[in-house]
C-alpha cells in the first residue's frame, strides 16, 4: 500500500468537515427560507426564488470574487468579523463555511421547498383545526411528510460542497490544512504531474459521490410515507 | 339557548360573502345552496381557516372574532372539529395515531368524549392499526369524523364529508352522522349542496345563493315557505315531516304513519312500530279540492287543512305555492287557473290529496 501512503489525507478531511458543517447550517438556515417560499404569496416571493437559484447559473468565480471582496477585511462583512473577533474571514474556513453556505443553498433549499409545496396546506389546516399550533403543526405533520425533502436536501447540500472549486479558491485560497479542499489538491497534483495522487483523491470523490447519490434514491423510495 | 352570531364581510375578486346569521348551536344545521354561492367560505371563516376583512363571530358568550376590535382567535383555539370534503388524514401516522392527535392535546378533564366512545359509534375498531392509505374512501372518512370528535369541539364543521363517495357508501356514513347529533349532542353545522342528505340530517336550513343567505328557518318552515320556489328547485320543495310508525298492514303491503296532524300511509317500512320515520311531501304531489272527497278516491291519504298563505303570483310562470295548516306545516303546488277556479283564500278550509310520500331515510342519490 505504498501508493496511498503517498497521499495526503488532510484535504480529505478538511471537505467532509467543511461539507458537513455547511449542510448542517444550511438545513437551519434554508428550512425556513424554504417553507416561506412554499407558503408565502407575497410579491417578493420570486425575487427570493431568484436569488437562491444565483448560484446555480452563476460561474463559481463571479461569486467567489463578490464573495472575496464582501468576507475581505476591506469589506462588509469582514469588516464586522474581524471588528468582533480579530481575525479575517478571508482565506479562513469559516469564510470557506460562509461561502459554501452560500453556493450551495439552492441545493437545500429547492429540495425542501418542493417538499413543502407537496405537502401543501391542505394537511396543515387539518392539525390546526385539531388544536395543534402552527409550529406543532410543523413539527408533526409537514416535516414528517416532507421527509424525503429533508434527506434530498441535507445529501444534495453535503455532496454538492464536497466538489465545490472556484468558490473556494477565490475565497479560501490553498492553505494546507485550513482552506486547501479535496477538489484544490487534485488540482495541485494535476499541476505537478502527480497524475498517481490525482487519479486516487478523483476515483475516491467520484465513487463516494455515486454512492451518496444511490443512498438518497433508494432511501426516498423506502421512507414509509406514502403522500398521494 | 347559546348560539353562534356571524356577521361577515368577505371580499373576493370574484364573490363576495356578506351574511348576518344567528344559528342554533343544537342540531344540524345545514348551509345549502349552488356551488359558489359562498357555503364552504363561510365555514372556513366560523372555523378561522379564512379571515373577513369585516367581521364578528360569536360563540355563545365567547368572541372569536372582532376585525373592530382586532380580535382574531386562530383555528386551534378555537373548539371546533372540522371535517372537510376529503378525508385529509396525516399519512404518516396509523389511524390510531390520527385519531389519537387532536385527543392526546386535550386536557383529560375537558374531553367530552372518550376514545373507545368514537370508535364505537363510528365503528373503527379494526382499522385502528392500519395506514391511511391501506382504506377505502369510506373508511378514511369515518376516521376523519371521529379524529375531529375526539378533540373534543363545542361545535362540529363539515363540508361536504360525503361529496367524495359513492352512492352505497354516503348510505353508510350518513347513519354515523346522524349518531353524532343523537348520541354526543354535539351541534353540527353541514355544508351540503345535495338535498338529500339535508332532508335525512338537517333540522336548521339556511340557504346561500350569490354569498348572501336567502332563507333561513327551521327545515320544513323553509321547504314549505310559500316563497321559495326562487331558491328551492321545485323538486324539492315541500314539507318535511316528522312521524311514528302506528301499524303494519301486512294485506295491502302498507305502513300507517302518525303525526301531530293525522295519518299517512306509505308503502310497506321494515321497520318496528314505534319508530320514527322523517317524511318528505313534494308541494307538486299535493293537490287541493275544496269539498269534502264524497266519492272514492284512488288517492290513499286526504286531508283537512286550512289555507294559511298564498305564494307570489307571477304572471309569468302558471304555477303557485299554497301553504297549507294540517296539524303541521304543508305545501302545495298549484296551478294560477285552479287558484282563480277554486277562489282561494287564507283561512280556507280545503282537502290536501297527497299522491305521494318520500321517505327522507331512503333517499339516497
């Protein structure tokens, strides 16, 4: 096993935590977005939808560059980070967190609110005419059945940010250990002729994202809600 | 007697629902009229599921909503148990599990029923361990009923419960509705667009039409009103009366009914003597004389009444209401010629011939 002792493992421990954490947050973060979007007949509700679908049509590199110049110790954003905390968001992973929370929202958000409209209000009316409140009715009967939209959206917002590249070299640069992802290192090794190290960090992303992916389908087949 | 007091003003793009009502919270009352003509609205606003823009809905002594007042108690504050028109139940919970939802929130002491009692009366026992999914149509329903019992409401909403299901199926339920009103003696407000099954359930009528409420009255006051023939389909029209099963005659294949104003007979009932039996007389199968029949007549049931009100006459139409006192309330439909030709007049004596009686419990569309 000399071939793998030749690989450095840091960068793949750096994207599944960096992965991890972003879908965690997200899911907080874009169920509400999400069940605002589903229910919501406000005027705004398209720009909203507009601005979550961003990322999907935008070159990483566009938001990546808003997004350097925004977290950057000059602008907004970073400004108040380091005012608060003395360091710079920037070329750090909680900068790197932000702007994968970022790139990956419409992949979080979209499965959930399709989820939500499914369910409709429909279910929603019924427990509240049986007493429930709104967040009990929330709690014990939407998000149960939209349980499907909540396993798509946290592997979908997991797997999405495990492949992420231009966000995270704009933002994060190539800092062994803190800001240098899986998808940077193969790049590195590509660079450097290392086609060996390139080849298995490549083969391990592509067979780790296939099975996530199987993963979710055969479990949404399986989840025992039956909505019809 | 408590009653819930509405006064809505609901603005639509396309309708408007602007009613004053004062129903009896006793009974079934039933909220009738065409589609659109604001029915399942204005019991989406007494439930809360809808907020009127103008508008005071009070329960008994308890407000549930004042716009004037900025009063607006949501849904689940509210005691109602809500059936809407298909079963909705949750499916990710068994038919315990929804029954046990709205009932496991209510405090022990303030339940007025119990759950074996629900599941009695609606007879459910052995789905309780199934999915919704795994029931019929029917089924679902009766699970739907009781998951809005078992929360215990002041007062039960219920739009349509039967408009999903066939024939043979609405025969089924409707007895379970009826128990509901005779049993639990929880009041019971029923929209309805099929007269049938207000005749069989309804004691309080309350017709809509165009979001305003045209009639209102007891059922048979408003069947038999002479001035509904604008709002009734002339097929329905008629009074409801309520009679005893006095005796069989086996010879004949006939039934002899009693109530407060004489007898009937109809064709043979299966049913003990004693029982009670809710009978429909359509105005057009009443015809008047104004003598005493001295000859024989074909027709079985003749009898006394006194002329209490003549409808409108309208020159455009042969036909007019007569309302007629037999004890109780009865409608006949005559022609404009024989109201000319028999000289009518309140405070008439005449004889009813009545051609034919429905019976409310067998009428199923």
């Amino acid at each position: 096993m000399s071939l793998l002792a030749t690989i450095d493992w840091t960068p793949v421990w750096l994207t599944l935590r960096l992965a991890g954490v972003t879908a965690g947050v997200l899911l907080l973060i874009g169920t509400p977005i999400a069940w605002w979007l589903a229910y919501t007949t406000s005027a705004w509700k398209t720009v909203v939808e507009a601005v979550v679908a961003l990322p999907l049509v935008l070159p990483p590199t566009v938001l990546g560059f808003y997004l350097l110049i925004a977290l950057g110790p000059e602008g907004p954003i970073g400004r108040l980070w380091v005012g608060l905390t003395g360091s710079s968001l920037a070329f750090s992973f909680t900068g790197l967190v932000i702007a994968s929370m970022l790139y990956s929202l419409p992949f979080v958000v979209q499965p959930l609110q399709g989820a939500f409209e499914a369910v409709g209000r429909k279910p929603l009316e019924a427990a509240w005419s049986l007493g429930a409140s709104k967040l009990k009715a929330f709690v014990t009967v939407a998000s149960p059945m939209a349980l499907r939209g909540y396993v798509s959206a946290v592997v979908l917002g997991f797997a999405h940010t495990l492949g992420e590249f231009g966000v995270v070299l704009m933002v994060g640069g190539n800092i062994p250990g803190v800001t240098k992802v899986l998808s940077i290192a193969i790049y590195d090794h590509v660079e450097a002729l290392e086609y060996t190290q390139a080849h298995v960090l490549s083969a391990s992303l592509l067979i780790a994202s296939f099975l996530i992916l199987a993963v979710v389908y055969t479990v949404n087949r399986r989840l025992p809600v039956h909505v019809s | 007697m408590k009653t819930l007091g509405i006064q809505l003003d609901v603005r639509y793009p396309q309708f408007r629902l602007a009613v004053e009502l004062d129903l009896p919270l006793q009974g079934v009352t039933a909220l009738f009229g065409p589609s659109g003509s604001g029915k399942t609205t204005l019991l989406r606003c007494i439930a809360g599921l809808e907020r009127a823009s103008t508008g005071v809905i009070r329960f008994g002594e308890t407000l549930w909503q004042d716009e004037a007042q900025r009063v607006f108690l949501p849904v689940s504050k509210r005691a109602i148990g809500y059936v809407f028109q298909e079963p909705r139940l949750f499916p990710h919970l068994s038919v315990r599990g929804n029954l046990r939802y709205g009932y496991t929130a209510v405090a022990a002491s303030a339940r007025n029923v119990t759950f074996d009692q629900v599941v009695d009366i609606l007879d459910i026992h052995d789905l309780l361990d199934r999915r919704p999914h795994q029931l019929s149509g029917g089924e679902q329903q009766r699970v739907a009923i009781g998951r809005a019992l078992l929360r215990s409401p002041d007062l039960l909403l219920m739009d349509e419960p039967l408009s999903s299901l066939d024939a043979a199926r609405k025969r089924d339920i409707l007895p379970f509705i009826q128990r509901l009103d005779t049993d639990l003696h929880i009041p019971i407000v029923y929209v309805s667009h099929s007269i049938q099954e207000i005749l069989q359930l309804a004691s309080t009528l309350v017709v809509l039409q165009n979001g305003r409420v045209v009639r209102m009255g007891s059922l048979s006051d408003v069947l038999a009103h002479p001035d509904s023939r604008q709002f009734i389909e002339e097929s329905h029209l008629g009074a409801v009366i309520e009679t005893t099963i006095e005796a069989h005659d086996r010879e004949f294949g006939l039934t002899q009914l009693a109530f407060p104003g004489g007898k009937l007979f109809v064709p043979y009932q299966a049913r003990p003597v004693g029982a009670r039996l809710r009978v429909h007389i359509l105005a057009r199968d009443v015809s008047l004389v104004t003598s005493p029949p001295t000859f024989h007549s074909s027709v079985l049931n003749i009898l006394d009444a006194t002329v209490k009100a003549i409808g409108p006459v309208d020159p455009a139409h042969p036909f007019v209401d007569i309302r007629l006192d037999i004890g109780c309330p009865l409608l006949a439909t005559i022609t404009r010629k024989s109201l000319v030709a028999l000289g009518l007049a309140p405070g008439q004596r005449v004889f009813a011939q009545i051609k034919a009686v429905a019976l409310c419990q067998d009428i199923v569309e």
